[in-house]
C-alpha cells in the first residue's frame, strides 16, 4: 500500500471510445503527476499538477485530458487513442511540485492500458 | 536529456554483491532511486543532493558524485526479495527542474 490508489488496474479500449484513469492520494501531498511507462523506454512525465494548478504538460497529444479537481484526486480523460497509446499509465504524489529534486515522489500501481 | 543507466540487466546469485550506475550530461542537484517490481508501483528508495554524498539503507547504499554527474547504487549481500528494476531519476538547477527518469536496471536474484 503506497498511499496512491489507481483504478482501473486494468482497461482495453477501442480507438473510438472514450475513457477515464482515476488517482487518489492519502498521503496530504499537494502535487500530482501523470507518467507514461513503455517497455524499453524511461518513465515519461505527461502532466504535473501543484495545488489543482497544472504547472507541467510535456506535449502532450490533446487526445490525452488531464483534470485535477483537488489536491487528493487526478483523472486522465481518455479520447480517440492510437495504438501507440498502449502503455502502463502511472500516478504519483509529492509534498509539492516547485522543488521536484528534493522531493521522493510517491508511485501508485498503474492502469495498464492496451488499445485495439 | 535522460540519465543513462548501466548495466541494462544483470543475474546475480543470492548473497553476490550488486552495481547500477547512472550519469548525466548534465550538472545535476539530486539522483532519485526507485525500486519497480513486476505489475507494482515504482517504490521511492533514497535521494541523494549534490555535495558528494553517500546514504545506506539496510544493505542498500548509493553514492553521489556531482564532478562526475554520476551516482551508483550497491546492493550488498543480495536477497531474493531485491529483484525488480531500478530507476534512476536526476533533477538539475536548485531542485525546482523536473526530475528525469533513465531507462532502468532490471536485477533478477537466484537461489
């Protein structure tokens, strides 16, 4: 249990669906991170969240919608995805986004999402 | 730019002592590393800052050189349970740039 909770675990969608990746944070952290994890590549930052603020898109395709309602939850709005798209898709929390170096960041499982 | 990570993979025998090295291109303030086991969630080791530090961790140390831009994790005395992949993750400026992921370092332990 690391304090950040990711539903679904698991998702098969279609190109022409749309869905939703949800993060929880029980841990009274202020920042929020959306990552993508392929095989073979780094951890890729998608979306930094600070304060329900977005402080960070890292180019992201527009198919991919964040939103931050508050400081414990984070949603990525999925809509017309490619197949490249497949992925694990990880959430993670920090006390604050403004010092990323100092700060251990907090990883939940993932939503492993494959795109047919 | 990313960290580069060294080696890509490696099979020890449980009890052997381990080495992941990670370097940068560039000046850095901090290494992250995280331990990843198979379908869970990346899991926050150690940070080290720059000014050359060392940190230990039950038998898991890691070292800092900011000169070099390079940091290294030892894994000493090796257990089952160390198996997964490490990542390295850099930050640069004073904290405030975004931290950077290499590639990782899969470790399989064997009885």
């Amino acid at each position: 249990e690391t304090g950040v909770t990711q539903t679904p675990r698991h998702l098969v969608m279609g190109m022409t669906n749309k869905k939703s990746l949800k993060c929880e944070q029980h841990l009274g952290h202020n920042a929020m991170y959306w990552y993508k994890q392929s095989a073979k590549k780094p951890l890729e930052l998608m979306f930094v969240y600070n304060f329900k603020e977005q402080t960070e898109n890292n180019s992201v395709p527009s198919r991919f919608s964040p939103e931050c309602p508050n400081s414990s939850h984070l949603f990525l709005h999925l809509h017309t995805l490619q197949p490249e798209d497949s992925a694990l898709y990880l959430c993670a929390s920090s006390h604050g986004a403004a010092r990323q170096g100092d700060q251990p960041q907090h990883f939940g499982d993932g939503t492993r999402l494959s795109i047919l | 730019q990313q960290p580069v990570q060294s080696p890509q993979a490696v099979i020890l025998r449980e009890g052997e002592d381990a080495v992941i090295n990670c370097s940068s291109s560039k000046a850095l303030y901090s290494v992250h590393w995280y331990r990843q086991k198979h379908g869970e969630a990346p899991v926050f080791l150690m940070i080290l800052l720059k000014g050359g530090e060392q940190k230990g961790h039950d038998k898991i140390s890691a070292s800092f050189n900011e000169k070099k831009q390079q940091s290294s994790l030892y894994l000493t005395a090796s257990q089952l349970s160390y198996s997964g992949t490490y990542f390295c993750g850099t930050a640069g400026g004073f904290g405030n740039e975004k931290l950077t992921f290499g590639t990782g370092t899969r470790l399989t332990i064997i009885p």
